[in-house]
C-alpha cells in the first residue's frame, strides 16, 4: 500500500538551500546530514541532496504541492517579498486549479495548486 510521496531535489549549497527553505518559506528542519536536508512544512516534506555541479539553468527539478488556503499563502509571500516565479502568478488555470510557482535557489520549481 503506498502511503506518501516525498520529492528529492538537488541543491548546491546546503546552507543556501536551508535559509530558503527555512527562513523565508517556513518549513521546519528535521534533519540536516550536511549533503542532505529533511524539510517538513505541516504535512509535506521535501528532502534535498547535494550536487555541487548543478547547473542551475539545466536543472528541471518540479514539485507540485497542492493546499487550501492559496490565496491567503500567495499574499504571505508577496508581503515577505519573496521571489515568485516570472511566468507563475497566482491564477486559475484552464484545468480548474488555481496555481502559483517559485524557484528555489538550484532553479528547481515549486509549484502550489488549489482546486477551485
């Protein structure tokens, strides 16, 4: 019986990756092991491994995190000023979602989706 999903990322530099995801989206970190970080935001979790030699422009990473409460969430981060993906502001798309993306520090997409 599968119970979960839990997405990894690559990253180049832990601590850059841990303020990020930390500091400015509110995850909660559960376990750090220097080439690999456990975050957890209520229910999700996402791991994020490390690749040195990523490149950030040839990175295609994507999560898609789906939530109640997006709009709410959305203005959250407008207000503390984070970055939102130039091609993802908040919308509701052709499929019935309401949906907003941002890119981590490694380029690797995030994307956060309501059914409306």
């Amino acid at each position: 019986m599968l119970l979960d999903i839990i997405p990894k990322l690559p990253m180049r530099d832990p601590f850059q990756t841990k303020d990020y995801y930390v500091t400015q989206l509110g995850f909660e970190l559960i376990g750090d092991y220097g080439d690999y970080l456990l975050l957890r935001k209520e229910v999700i979790e996402i791991h994020c491994f490390e690749f040195k030699d990523l490149d950030p422009k040839e990175n295609y990473g994507q999560v898609y995190i789906r939530l109640s409460g997006i709009d709410a969430f959305y203005q959250e981060l407008l207000v503390r000023h984070i970055a939102i993906h130039p091609n993802g502001p908040l919308e509701l798309k052709p499929w019935g979602q309401k949906e907003f993306a941002l890119l981590d520090p490694d380029n690797n997409l995030l994307t956060f989706g309501e059914s409306s």
